[in-house]
C-alpha cells in the first residue's frame, strides 16, 4: 500500500470518526458522557488537520481556488430556485 493511498484511507476513517463523535455529542443526554465525546472530536478534528497538512504537503490533496465569479453564478443560481 502506498503513502498516499494510507493517508487516504486515514482521512476517510478520521472523518467518519468525526461524524460519529458529532451525532454522540449532540444527542447525550448525560454530561460526562457528551464532553467525553467532544473530547474524542476534538482530538478527531486535530488529527484530520494535521493528516489533512501531510497531505498538502506532499501534494496528495491539492486545493483550486475558486473564482469569485464562479461564486456569485452558483449563489444567483441557487437564489434565482427559490
């Protein structure tokens, strides 16, 4: 398996991780349970941002930057629906 095929996986399970910790902290009813899941979430988030970094990094997740042109059409089209 290669690096970025690693890291890949990684980031898929860190976000998956954090959409369970998310729906844990949001539907507990008890206290220390809910900030023992938002811990795991913030610990969650930290890993994806430093995953996220090494993946930059070595140019696996590359990011395009968006017109502002390109903005305002998707934003007139989606005000021009409703």
């Amino acid at each position: 398996m290669s690096d970025k095929l690693l890291y890949e996986s990684m980031l898929l399970i860190l976000k998956s991780n954090m959409e369970v910790y998310t729906h844990g902290t949001l539907e507990s009813s008890n206290k220390d349970i809910r900030d023992l899941l938002k811990n795991g979430l913030d610990e969650t988030i930290k890993h994806q941002a430093n995953t996220y970094d090494e993946m930059t990094k070595y140019g696996w997740y590359t990011i395009t930057n968006v017109k502002s042109s390109a903005i305002n059409q998707t934003l007139n089209t989606i005000e021009s629906k409703n």
